[in-house]
C-alpha cells in the first residue's frame, strides 16, 4: 500500500484514496491527490448585488436585521467595517457598534 499523506487540516494519518481525491475520515475534509484546489476552496462569496466581498470590507445592511435573544435590531443603512468571511449559514462575521459580535449573512448586505 502506498504511504498517503496525513490530513492536511486535522493532520491524522487515516486517509484514505476514492478516485481521485484523497479523504480523511476523522474530519471528512477532502482534497485531489495531485494537490489542486478543489471547488470547497474557491468559493467566492457575494454580497446582495452579486459584488465579492472580502476580508476587511465594509458593507452595509439593506434590511432591518431582529438580533436573536434581545429586542435589539440592526437597522437598515447600518454601516459594518472589518467584516470577516466565515464557513457556514453566517457567512460574515464582524462587531457592530451598540450590538457586539454578530454574524451576518452577505444575502442582507452590499458593499460600501
């Protein structure tokens, strides 16, 4: 048996080969033998309007946003600096004045 790379993102030794892509079965990350970027790496994720968004961007929030456990709400108009990109249903995460930490998803913003 061929010596096979260890996880790449949980780093254990129990991957294992299914055609081309080599799986680690401790974290069911996946990834191509020969090392390309696979489609789960070159997501690009869009804002409202179709723009890209970024690491450090600022954008603004086009819907009143309810904020979950407290009568708070984000306003229309809201402007959000520094956001970060996230995995997940929530795909920003970023701090809003008067809120906190939140999470965000880009189908509620645009770019700034």
């Amino acid at each position: 048996m061929a010596d096979l790379p260890s996880c790449p993102k949980c780093n254990e030794a129990y991957t294992y080969e299914d055609g081309t892509m080599l799986i680690c079965p401790m974290c069911a990350h996946e990834w191509a033998k020969d090392g390309a970027p696979t489609e789960e790496s070159t997501v690009i994720i869009k804002d409202a309007v179709g723009n890209p968004l970024a690491d450090g961007d600022t954008v603004v929030v086009i819907k009143d946003l309810k904020v979950k456990g407290t009568s708070s709400v984000v306003k229309v108009g809201t402007k959000v600096k520094n956001i970060r990109l996230v995995d997940g249903d929530h795909d920003i995460d970023c701090k809003i004045s008067g809120i906190g930490q939140m999470g965000l998803k880009s189908e509620f913003v645009k770019k700034a």
